[in-house]
C-alpha cells in the first residue's frame, strides 16, 4: 500500500486565461439570447460619464468578495479561522485566500463553487429581474473570473481519498492521498509530490522591485 503523502499542483496560467476567456464568450452569448436589448443598453450605459470607472472600483470590491466567499465556504465547511489568509499576488494578477490546513473533499468542493452560485450565476439572475448593468457585469466577469475554480472542481470531484490543503503558493495547492494522483491533469501542472507541507504565517501583498519603481515612475509621470 502506497504511503500517505501530498501530491502538489499548480494552475496553468495559459490555459487558464483561455478557459476564462471561452467563459466569458459563452456567458455573453447566453446573455445575449436571453435579452439582447438589456446587454446593449448595459453596455452603452458603463460607457457613459463616469459609469465605466464606477464599474471598476465596484469590479475590485467584487473580487474580494469573491475571496471572502471562499474564506466563509471554509469555515462552514469545518476549516479553522485562523488557518485562512489572504493576499494579493500583483505579479500573477490574482487576489488569493488559502486555506492552510487539511480539509475534506466535500469542503473543497463547496468552497470553490460558493462564489461562482452566488455572486456569478445568482447576481446575474437579478441583474436581469432588476435591470442593473452593473450588476450584469460584475457577475459576468466573475464567472468568467471562476475558470481556476472550475477547473479544480472537475479534477478533484473525480477523486476518491483526498485532503486538500494550500500552502504558501497561491497559484497551487496539495492533495493529501494514499492513492497514485493523475500527473497530467488538464489545466494543471503537476510540481511533485512531499511529505509535509511547508506553511508560513503571512499575508501579505507580493510586489516585484521592478513594479514598485514602475508605480513611482507613473505617479511622478501622473503628478507632473
């Protein structure tokens, strides 16, 4: 019988830019079918004054309501609070909750779904009832934002005895298992495997040098 260990793996970015990317065209065209009149008018309406830049300020509060979800989905699952961190990968383009510790499939499994339900395919439903552009896109863009979640949900539902865990990674994450783990699995690069999982307390935002002086660089530009 094999012995227990974590097999580690870590999103593909190309791909998932992809998959995200067929997301939002398939969203927009089954939007489209529903009320082509609503998407035109939500369109000419975020395109509008000062709408446009509203729509981005509210767009960076969603998707940090898309990583609280994901914190919430934790923790009523059965994770522990003070296992949950979050950050900021500016590099990789992401926002990020990790959940450091072993929790179960079904945890998981609910955890990744939470925010695509109820701030994707629920909001997208009022936005539709209620009429709101905002709300439209917002919900849209978060589907579409959902492409790694997806992608996780359709590996891991396939697995029998697993433990999930992440670690100081938040482009990857651990499958604890007894069984032999697929190495190729689509959208997902296998890293190796380990005996113990290495999990520093930090949350923190990663920024490069090299970006901290192209911020300075820009404002100096911006305020001259």
């Amino acid at each position: 019988m094999n012995k227990k260990k974590y097999y580690l793996y870590e999103m593909n970015i190309n791909t998932l830019n992809i998959v995200s990317l067929l997301i939002f065209i398939l969203t927009m065209f089954l939007v489209v079918l529903v009320d082509k009149n609503f998407i035109k008018i939500s369109i000419d309406y975020l395109y509008t004054g000062t709408n446009f830049i509203i729509f981005l300020i509210l767009y960076v509060f969603y998707m940090i309501l898309h990583e609280i979800l994901h914190s919430v989905a934790y923790v009523v699952c059965g994770a522990k609070y003070d296992k949950v961190t979050y950050g900021a990968a500016i590099e990789k383009g992401v926002l990020y909750c990790l959940c450091k510790q072993n929790i179960t499939k079904k945890n998981i499994l609910v955890s990744l779904m939470t925010p695509f339900t109820l701030i994707g395919i629920i909001t997208l439903i009022v936005a539709f009832i209620i009429k709101s552009p905002f709300l439209l896109f917002l919900s849209i863009f978060n589907i579409s934002g959902c492409a790694g979640d997806i992608i996780m949900f359709a590996f891991i539902t396939k697995l029998k005895d697993i433990e999930f865990s992440e670690f100081d990674d938040p482009i990857a994450f651990g499958l604890y298992s007894q069984e032999e783990l697929p190495k190729k699995v689509f959208g997902l690069k296998y890293i190796g495997s380990s005996d113990k999982l290495k999990r520093e307390d930090y949350t923190k935002i990663n920024i490069s040098k090299t970006s901290k002086i192209a911020f300075i660089i820009l404002v100096i530009l911006l305020i001259t």
